[in-house]
C-alpha cells in the first residue's frame, strides 16, 4: 500500500510541475530502467562548449552524467531520447546547499575563531576543516535530501 501511495504522490507532483511550476530541462538518453527508477545519461557541457574557439582552448569539457529519475510507470525504454525536468527552485536549493551555505559556514567559523584570539594559520585551517563536518551532515541527511531533489521525465519524440 505504501508505494502505491508514493506512486499517486509522485504523479501528482508531476502533474502539478507541469502547470504553473517553472522548470528546467535537460535531454538525455535512457540507459536502464528498473522498478524503482530510470537511469538517463546527460551530457553536460562546460559554459564554453558553444565557443567558436572550443577545438583551442583547453578548458573545454564535456562529461557524462547518469541521472536517476523515480519511476512512475512512464512508458519509455532503453535507448529513448527523454527530457529529464526538474523545478528550477530545486536547483536554487541544491546551490544553496553546495555553495552558499558552506561558504557562510566557513566564514562565521574563520570570524569566530579570529575574535576569540586564534592565530591566523590555525583559525583557517580550522575553519576549512570544519567543511567536513557540514559536508558530512550532508551525507547523514542524503536520503531525506534524495526525497526532495526529484527529476522527472518526458519523452521526446
């Protein structure tokens, strides 16, 4: 019963997203489907990649990424060309999570440990440090966090 009522929620987000929800997008190719989720490979590319002096420059990149989406009885198959959506307020949070906070986190802990009369060298590698342990509560909470950041698909035809 339990994942049936996860599979009604689901389809409903989905419907939801696709009204009046502001989304983003990306194509990829399906490379595996099981009953929990679908796997697309993504291409992502460096800014530069539309570059007239892309062949030049070394800082071109070009990676293949696998994105796993909730499977919710789309009828897609392996080798499909899909479009994996996400809501563009869930790539802000996931900025927010990566960047944003830790970098605050890192600087309220440098500042602290400044005032109370640490010694430079000691306060900063200190405060860098303490990126591990923000880093790591990110990792206890990945499963809650895996909840929130959902992709979903459409087929391209």
């Amino acid at each position: 019963m339990h994942a049936e009522t996860e599979l009604v929620f689901r389809k409903f987000i989905w419907s939801q997203m696709n009204k009046n929800v502001s989304c983003s997008s990306r194509s990829g190719i399906v490379s595996d489907i099981t009953p929990e989720n679908i796997a697309v490979n993504i291409i992502s590319m460096s800014a530069c990649a539309g570059c007239h002096a892309k062949e030049l420059c070394s800082a071109f990149e070009r990676k293949e990424k696998a994105v796993f989406v909730p499977n919710i009885g789309q009828r897609v198959q392996s080798g499909d060309k899909v479009a994996v959506v996400m809501q563009v307020s869930m790539g802000l949070k996931a900025v927010l999570l990566a960047y944003v906070l830790p970098l605050i986190f890192v600087l309220m802990t440098l500042l602290l440990l400044l005032e109370i009369g640490t010694g430079e060298f000691l306060s900063g590698a200190i405060s860098l440090s303490s990126l591990m342990v923000y880093y790591f509560v990110i990792f206890l909470i990945r499963n809650k966090l895996k909840k929130q950041f959902s992709f979903f698909i459409e087929k391209i035809d």
